[in-house]
C-alpha cells in the first residue's frame, strides 16, 4: 500500500483523466487549464496528491510520480529563487516518468515559464486554482477517494437495522426481499434490493448503495415490484450505508449443520475486507426478520466487547472445573 494510506494503484481497475476530472470538479475546485490541453486524457490512478519538496532540488529517492503534483507556496518560492537552468533538469527528471497526471499550482501563485516549458516538454497538463493549497488538497483528495475507491456489485438485500448496515444473501427464491419487507415494515431502513453496489473506502470500510435505476423498488414475488419509498414513507429508504455485518439465508438438510451456540466467528471477504457473517437456516415458522435484528443488536454488542457466548461458555466451564474439584 502507497506510504500515506489508500488504495494500491490500480486496485479495482478504476481510473479516470483529467478532463473527467475538469468536467466534475473543475468549477468547484477553482481548476483552470494554464498549459497542455492536448493532455488532458492522462489517468488518475490513485487519491492522494504530492508537494514535491525535495524533488525540485534533485532528490527523487521518495518522489511519488503517480500522484497528482501540487506546487504550493513553497514549492512555487524555490522555484522563482532557484536558477533556470538547474531547475529545469530536476523538472524533467521529475516528469520522466510516464505516470504523472498533471501538475496543479494553488493559491492563485503565478505560472512560472520553466514550468510550463517542462510539462510541455513532458506532455503534462499544467492546472491553476485560486484556492489555499490545504482547502484545495482536502477537496480534490475527498473526490479522488471516492471516485477511484474498488466497486464491485453483489446478488442480495442492502437493510440498516438499528442503524447497522446488514448485508442480506441467499440462493434465488429463499425470501431475501420478503424478509426485507418486514424489516421495513418494523421500521428499519432499506437500502438496496436485488443488486448491491459495494464500495471499499479508506480505512477498510465497505460501504452499500443501490444502482440509480434500482432506487427505492423492491421486487417481490406474487406482488411484483412494488415503490417503497411511496408505500412506507421517505424515512423508508437511504441511499447508501455503512456495510458491518452479512446474514445467509440458507436451506437446511439434514446433512447441514448450524452453529448452536455462536461461537464461531465466522467471517465473509468482500473486496478485501472481512466482515462478521452469519448463516440463518430457512424453515416453516421463522420469523427471520426478527432473528436478524437480534443478529444485528448482538453485533453491536460484539463491537463493544460483549460475547455473550463466550462468557457462558467460560461460566460453563468454570461451574465444571468447580464440580470436578468437589
């Protein structure tokens, strides 16, 4: 993983160009195009940004050339004090890589030629923007975070149960949707039916929303697809949740087993990353709603520390031992 936290380049396979990134976010940012718009179609490939510091002066031993170049206030004052023809070998050897996005002077500094003749000698795009390089790095970072953050889409049920994120999934037919419904219909929050896109953020977290054309229905079999945004009220449905727990719904057969004690700790790898998952068998006369919202206030209490099971495994066991002695 890069030095700084994120993404490895790459993961995921997303990426988009500069002009994608003009077109988004240019306003907002302040982003105007100073040199190279026959450039403008290089990759972003990871969310952090670099001040390049020593690199101006010859030092590339820690210089990240994939990330987007920022020339802050210190950067640009070594710039205008150092000789021309000095600087502009260390810009080339900077911009020698073929990885570097574009270059972006903040603070409304003015373009220094020497750098424009280096991007152009690179074929770099060189940006400008009036904003504070520190406000200008945390908006551009937050929008790269999300953007190139690994995506991947999964056959289930998105519901926030006591504001848990619980993923739901289980073979075709085995009542994933009927036991959203009356989850919904106990006041809990849906997020997503049928397809759930799954987002890896900074910090190991997975986070659930729904594809646009999916928002809000929910299909359900004899009824057909029903708006429950329309049927149960805006506080009904969310756009996307924090993911931290998965239940599958599973047929049992005989030759299945099931944890009578849940002391397994069984865990469900998405992207990644692992999550607290748990296998609910499928009979006549459940009532699973209600079993996954003591899954999911069980969870919470996991989260603090609190493993019921544990502690009366551990209580059993001294009560043996105790026995034993006498």
């Amino acid at each position: 993983m890069p030095d700084g936290g994120g993404f490895p380049p790459g993961i995921g396979g997303k990426n988009l160009t500069v002009r994608e990134l003009l077109d988004a976010r240019g306003p907002a940012l302040g982003l105007k195009i100073v040199s190279g718009h026959k450039y403008l179609n290089r990759k972003i490939r990871v969310s952090e940004v670099n001040r390049p510091g020593l690199a101006l002066d010859g030092h590339l031993e820690n210089y990240r050339a994939e990330r987007i170049q920022i020339i802050g206030r210190g950067e640009h004052a070594f710039c205008v004090q150092e000789e021309h023809k000095k600087l502009l070998p260390s810009l080339a050897r900077m911009f020698s890589r073929p990885d570097t996005p574009c270059v972006v002077i903040t603070a409304g500094l003015a373009s220094l030629p020497v750098l424009k003749t280096a991007c152009n000698c690179a074929r770099i795009p060189l940006l400008h923007t009036r904003m504070e390089t520190s406000a200008f790095v945390g908006e551009l970072t937050a929008f790269l975070e999300d953007q190139l953050a690994p995506v991947t889409q999964l056959h289930g049920v998105l519901v926030d149960v006591y504001g848990l994120g619980v993923l739901i999934q289980g073979g075709a037919g085995i009542g994933k949707s009927e036991c959203a419904l009356e989850l919904v219909k106990r006041g809990h929050i849906l997020v997503a039916d049928d397809i759930v896109e799954i987002q890896r953020k900074r910090g190991d977290m997975l986070t659930g929303s729904c594809p646009a054309m999916l928002k809000h229905y929910m299909e359900v079999r004899g009824l057909g697809i029903i708006d429950v945004e329309l049927l149960f009220g805006v506080g009904s449905v969310m756009d996307h949740t924090r993911i931290e727990m998965e239940v599958r719904l599973t047929k049992l057969t005989r030759a299945d087993g099931c944890d009578r004690t849940g002391l397994e700790n069984r865990t469900s790898e998405i992207l990644g990353v692992k999550i607290p998952s748990l296998a609910i068998p499928v009979t006549p006369g459940r009532n699973l709603a209600v079993l996954i919202e003591v899954a999911s206030l069980n969870q919470r209490l996991k989260a603090q520390g609190v493993f019921a099971a544990k502690e009366f495994n551990e209580k059993l066991i001294r009560r043996m031992k105790a026995a034993a002695r006498h």
